[in-house]
C-alpha cells in the first residue's frame, strides 16, 4: 500500500479551485419560488446570468467554481421549477434552470449561498394527461406591440473575444440563444427591426471567432444568425433592455487529455509506475466514493499518466487497456473480464426467457380514443420470419411475448391483449405514446390568372364601275356581274321616266349586282337605282385588302367614299375599314381543405368531358365513350416539423377546355408537382407560368404597297398581342384547438 499512498494527493487536482457548489435546493416563498445555490466558500459578487424565453430556463455562471454534486441533474419540481443542470467547463459552472413557464428573476448573496428569486407566475395550468384530455377555451392573451430594436454594436475586447451588444426596444423583450450548425442563432421575441438595421455586418477583420453577422425580421420576431469559425464557447447575459453575446475562442491545454463523448464525471489525474489493476481501481473507488466488486479473475499491472480527465473517462481507459468490462447496479460497480460479464447476463437472459414462458397470462382492454384499435392490431402482431426449420420457421411478434396475442372490438374501437403482466405494463406504457390526437394542418391555395389582350387591324378596298351604253346607275361596291336575258326590249316612257318592257325584242342584259322586278320589269340593284337592258355595268376591285378578323371575334367598322364623271357613266368607290380590340380578365381560383398531420388530401372541382373510344379491333371493335377530368385538383402531404414549420408534397393542376379537334375537345393543363419548407401562417409563392404572344402580319401589293404614303392604299395591317399569367400562393396554417372549437 505505501507504493501508491503517497501519490494520492497527486490524484485531486479539482480541490484546488476557488469554489465548489455543494447543494441546489428549491423552496417557495410568497408565491414565488427560491432556489438556493450553496459553495462551500462565499462569492464576491453575484454571478453574471440570462433567462431564455423558449424554452423557458434561467442560466446563471459562477466563474472559477467546480461542480462538487454527485450529480449533474436535480430534480425540483416545486410550482414553477422542473429541473436544474449544473454544467462545469472551462474554469466555470453553469446552474441552468429549467422551468414550466418564463418569468423574471433576481438573485442576492447570503453568506456561502445564492438565492435566486423567481417572480410568481399566474394561472400556471397543469397539464392533462393525454388518456383524458380536457378542451376549454384558452382566456383572450392581451396583445403586445412589436418594440424596435434600437442599435446593434460589435466590438472586441482586451482578451480576444467578440462581443455583439443589442440594444432592444423594452426590457420585456427577452432573447432565445441556440446552436444552429456552426454558428448561432439568437431570436428576439415581440421586437421588430428598423430598414437601417437589416443589414449584414462583415466583422472578419477584427480577428475574433466571429466572422459574420446577419439581422432579419421573421414574423413578430429578430432573427440574428453570428457566423463562426475554429473551437469557441459563448456566454450570453440580458440586463434591462440591452442583450450581450460573447463568443470566445476555446483554449486547448496540449497537456491535458480531451474530454470523450458521454463522460462527465469530476476530474482527477492518475500517474503510477506498475501499479496493480485491483489497487488501482480501489484508488478510483475512494475518489468517487462507489462500491466497486472487483471479480477474482482481474489481475495484472498498469503504468499509467492521465491528467485532468474526468474520473469515468479514466475508469473506461483502463478497462479498456486490460480487456475488462463493467456492470452497473444502483452505486455499485461490478467489474469483470468481458467474457465473464457477456457470460453472466446470458444466464440471466435466458433465466428471464424461462420465467416468461412459465408466467400467468393475463388479459386486459384498453380503450383507444383517437387511433384505430385495428391498425394497432396489426403493429402488435406484425411478425418477421427469423428462420426456415421442419416445421415451416419462427415467426415473433413485434410487440408481444410468443405466447401473447391482441384482438381489436371495432363497434367499441377497444384492444384486447393477452399477454404477461411485464409485457402488459409495456403496452400500457406504448399506447399512452401511440393514443394520441393527431395535430390538424389548414391549407389555403390561391390560384391567380390573368389575361391582357389587344388587337388593331386596318385595311382598304378600292375599285371602280363603267356603264358601256345608255342608262345611269348609282353606286355599286364589290358586287358580281349578273347576266339577265330577257324576250323583248326595255323602252323608257318619257312621262313617267321609267322603262318599261316591250315584249318581242330579245336583249341580253348585264346586271351588277342587281336583280330584275317582275312586277315593274326594272332592274333593282341592292345598292343601285334602275338601268335598262342594253347597259354593261363593270364594277371589280382594284385593290380588295379590308380589315382581317381578329382572334376575339369582333366586326371591323367601315368608311366608303364614291366619286362619279358628270354623266355618271363611270365611278371610282374607295372602302376603309379599322377596328381595334382590348380586353382585360382576371380569373381566383382558391381551394382549400384540413387534413391531419402526415395524412394525404385531395380536393377537385370540375368537368369531366366525354371522349369516343373503341375497344378490340376491326370489324369487332366496341365503340364506347368514355370521360376524361378537366378540374382544379389539390393534392397535399403536410408534416409539421418540431420547430412549428410545415413541410408540404403538393401537386395542384388547373385544367381547362381547350379547341375542338376531330376526337373532341382538346385539354389544356397547368400543373406544379414541389416540395417547400412554410413557416406556421406563412405565404409563399410555389410557381408561376407567364406567356405571351404577339402577332404582326402586312398584306400589300407589291411595289405599289411600298410607296411612302399612298402605298397604304394598297395594303392591309394586322397587329396583335396576348399575355398570360399563372401564380399559385400556398398558404398553411396548424389548427389549434381554440381555432377547432370556433
């Protein structure tokens, strides 16, 4: 024993820090909760500290103290008070509080001790339990007004680090500080902030570990996003209305080894010369002050050096080295060559297995309020197939023992379960996780289009007419030549000036765009006055460009000018015709539809539209008409996410009839198939389809269509221009039960 005695005192280098934290209690008084942080020596001043809103925990740091609790985490629960966590790292223990709802806090020294006061909180509602849950209506919260964020200053200070000060807009503001990859991310609640200060501020030169620094407005909150680089640790305190962040860099002391994943345990440093394994281990044994069993079969020596590691990290180390390994069981540790220990709880597994084969089976029901008693059924009882033997393999329940079976009552939606009294506490325990109400997702779709169109066409028709004899007419415009014959001779009667018809006489008469009355036996012409029948009228177009149609439909207006010679035996006509055609639409179309969460939705408004089609082939083909959707269909998957975001699959197609064709009508369609990332409330814009058409066509003669000026005479002009526009808003909401109720 006097080998390693006298390096004990080598063993507690923690004993040399300037403070140990003893105990953490809570107690209430007034209202309000106490929590009582005792050291075992008295503090100089009140440790620095931050409250975090969301969660809501208290934090406070007490420098140059060790963490001198058996434990890292106390259970409270004392009104407002959950848990705390006493952390120690870097030369500093960090007292976090964990508490039901947010509220303030102040903190004074009493002798060794820091109290720490919590102020009351009102109308703290415990919660029910989810078998009997409890619906009322929440009381109206008062609403409070967004204060700006009034200044964000960053700065370095004397030992290297970066300190980004906020200067909120109200003390009531409170700041949530987390890690978001390799940087931070702080959000200030119930804040807003000013265009001037939605900046990104580029702080690399300063040398610190902070590098960038980005402040945007989201929803009623600041979000500040601190870009880092290299091993940093951060501290973060609120005084008032003003918000501090301190980001360090991390130094790493090369002598001592590096703290492992999953050890927290005090510190100690071990350095023997070929120390036996059984004393060694009774030196951590009096360290820890554990019950440590070693078994008969541990043997053998260890040199070893390890400073400042914590004390499990060590125990690990040297099982590890000689091939050993460790049973826990309440305080005590039983330590044992790993074949040993695999061998132990091999019996014991299978002693187990042999009592649940011989245990009472028992039946219980359970009542299942929200799921379906089937479907649980089947997750009870889904087996695997774990083998193939004589008689056809193993099959073993999921859930249940071998000998366990479940039944479900669907008029009742009740679950039977015959199994083991172990295996039944199980399930109990299964179905509070599993019977559970399913949060419900409201999706509204905003589906907008809208159409400008306009249209412009001008043209001309220019002509003349001839008389080739006696007679007059009026004016004639783009009408045919008809030939009437007639028996006889028209002779015009000098009193009454008219022509009258002789019979005997055979003429041919040629008539423009005129008919013959057989009553008067003169020549009406539609647009005319009468001739007789030895008159040749020519009447054809020079130039025959008018107006074309436009696509909208609409008639073009038209001008016409003639002019005659003295004996209006021969005329010019000149025809202009002009039209123009815009038209502004606008078409919402705005489905929208609750489903739950992870559960697919479908809702679809339309027409379906009948299609010829044949079955076989041939002489034995079987005509039949079958029908073909064209709708405006939403289809969605949401999945809230943990941090109140929702994730949404969604296909929405807009459908509608298009041009006739030969098989019917045609479907023109618009759809978008996506993914997206929507904050609880938010709008986002998912897609959007913009066409346009424009359409200029010139009809002309050639070489008399190019002269400047006149050549308008000889040509026609057609213009126009179609737009279209397609967005599709998606906007999702979590329904809660206030808004259920209503």
């Amino acid at each position: 024993m006097l080998s390693w005695s006298a390096g004990v005192a080598l063993l507690l280098p923690g004993l040399a820090w300037a403070g140990s934290i003893q105990s953490v209690t809570g107690s209430i008084q007034g209202g309000g909760e106490v929590v009582r942080v005792v050291l075992d020596e008295p503090l100089t001043q009140v440790p620095t500290g931050f409250a975090v809103q969301t969660p809501a925990r208290i934090a406070l740091d007490f420098p140059g103290t060790s963490n001198g609790l058996p434990q890292s985490l106390i259970e409270l629960h004392q009104g407002n008070l959950s848990t705390a966590n006493v952390v120690e790292a870097s030369g500093r223990t960090r007292v976090v509080l964990n508490l039901k709802s947010a509220t303030n806090y102040r903190t004074e020294l009493d002798g060794n001790a820091v109290l720490i006061y919590l102020d009351p909180v009102k109308n703290t509602a415990s919660v029910a339990p989810l078998a009997a849950p409890v619906q009322a209506t929440p009381a109206p919260t008062p609403a409070v007004s967004a204060k700006a964020v009034r200044d964000i200053d960053f700065r370095r200070t004397s030992d290297g680090a970066g300190r980004v000060v906020v200067a909120l807009g109200s003390a009531g503001a409170s700041a949530d500080v987390r890690n978001d990859g390799k940087g931070l991310l702080v959000e200030f609640s119930r804040s807003s902030l000013p265009e001037g200060l939605m900046r990104r501020m580029d702080v690399v030169d300063f040398g610190t570990p902070v590098q960038l620094i980005t402040t945007s407005q989201q929803g009623d909150k600041v979000r500040m996003k601190v870009d880092l680089k290299g091993n940093w640790e951060h501290s973060a305190y609120q005084s008032e209305d003003q918000f501090v962040l301190e980001v360090h860099e991390k130094k790493v002391d090369p002598s001592k080894l590096t703290q492992g994943p999953g050890f927290s345990g005090e510190r100690l440093s071990l350095n023997f010369q070929n120390i036996e394994v059984r004393a060694l281990l009774q030196v951590i044994a009096d360290f820890t002050n554990f019950n440590i069993v070693t078994s008969d079969t541990v043997g053998g020596s260890l040199t070893l050096r390890l400073k400042d590691v914590p004390w499990d990290q060590a125990l690990n180390i040297i099982m590890e080295a000689k091939g050993l390994g460790l049973k826990k069981n309440g305080n005590v540790l039983w330590i044992a060559p790993k074949e040993e220990i695999d061998e132990r709880t091999k019996k014991d597994l299978e002693a187990a297995r042999a009592i649940e084969q011989l245990e009472t089976l028992r039946t219980q029901g359970f009542q299942i309020n929200y799921a379906k008693a089937e479907e649980l059924v089947k997750k009870f009882t889904e087996t695997q197939n774990a083998g193939n033997s004589g008689t056809g393999g193993t099959n073993n329940n999921r859930f249940l023992s071998e000998r366990g079976s479940a039944i479900a009552e669907e008029r009742t939606n009740q679950l039977f379960i015959t199994d083991t009294p172990t295996k039944l506490e199980e399930i109990t325990q299964l179905l509070k996780k599993l019977d559970v109400p399913v949060r419900q997702v409201l999706i509204e779709a905003r589906i907008v289009e809208a159409r400008d169109t306009f249209g412009r066409a001008l043209g001309v028709k220019f002509g003349g007419g001839y008389i080739g004899s006696r007679g007059s007419i009026g004016p004639s415009f783009g009408g045919a030549n008809n030939s009437q014959s007639r028996s006889g001779q028209w002779i015009k009667n000098d009193d009454t000036g008219q022509y009258e018809y002789r019979p005997g006489y055979s003429n041919s008469s040629t008539i423009n765009g005129g008919s013959v009355n057989s009553t008067t036996g003169n020549n009406s012409l539609d647009r005319g006055w009468s001739t007789n029948s030895s008159s040749t009228i020519t009447n054809n177009p020079f130039v025959n460009l008018p107006a074309a149609a436009l696509s909208s439909g609409a008639a073009a207006a038209s001008m016409a000018l003639s002019v005659f010679n003295s004996s209006m035996t021969r005329f010019l006509s000149l025809e202009l015709s002009a039209m123009e055609s815009e038209g502004v639409g606008k078409i919402v179309s705005s489905p929208r539809l609750m489903t739950a969460d992870k559960s697919e939705a479908e809702i679809k408004q339309g027409t379906q539209i009948p299609y010829k089609s044949s079955s076989g082939a041939g002489a034995s083909a079987i005509p039949k008409v079958e029908f073909k959707d064209a709708v405006l269909r939403l289809k969605v998957i949401p999945q809230i996410t943990p941090d109140g975001d929702i994730i949404m699959d969604l296909e929405v197609h807009k459908d509608s009839v298009g041009a006739q064709t030969d098989d019917g009508p045609a479907i023109d369609t618009k759809s978008i198939k996506t993914q997206v990332l929507v904050e609880n409330g938010g709008t986002i814009v998912i897609g959007g389809i913009f066409e346009m058409e424009e359409f200029n066509q010139v009809n002309k003669v050639p070489l008399l269509g190019d002269i400047p000026v006149m050549g308008n005479l000889f040509k026609n002009r057609t213009r126009e221009t179609a737009k279209r526009e397609m967005l599709v808003f998606i906007t999702p909401r979590m329904v809660t039960d206030a808004i259920a109720a209503q």
